[in-house]
C-alpha cells in the first residue's frame, strides 16, 4: 500500500513483482488521495482498498453464488 501511494504522491517507478502487484491498488490511492488528512494517506489506502475489493467481490461473485441458490441447489 505504501508502494503504491509512492508511486502516486512522488512518481516513484517499481519495477518487476512490486510493479506489477501495485497497479491494481492505484485506484484506491487516487480515491484515498481526496479523502485523506495529511500524514493519512496509506491507511486511507488501505480502507478504500477493501471496501473496493469488496465492491468487486459483491458485484461479480453475488450472481455466481446466487444463482444455485435460485435454482434451488442445496450447497
């Protein structure tokens, strides 16, 4: 998380793994980046990262696990 808010805040370039595992996260910096008082930002970054991971699991998972259930599948 703090990568990532470094990469945001100081333009500062990750390469290999650490890149590629930041990017993801960069959307909850930008959102955390409005929200946050100063001194703030990577557990702001935290906070919004899971509340949008949660998002994404609530949006794509709840019709897959929804779904037997209309069905009337017994799990």
């Amino acid at each position: 998380m703090a990568a990532a808010a470094d990469l945001v805040e100081n333009d500062t370039l990750y390469g290999g793994s650490i890149g590629d595992m930041i990017q993801p996260i960069i959307p909850a910096v930008l959102t955390a980046r409005r929200k946050a008082r100063p001194g703030d930002l990577v557990e702001g970054v935290i906070e919004e990262n899971v509340r949008q991971v949660v998002e994404r699991l609530k949006r794509y998972l709840e019709p897959v696990l929804l779904e037997p259930q209309r069905k009337g599948a017994n799990g």
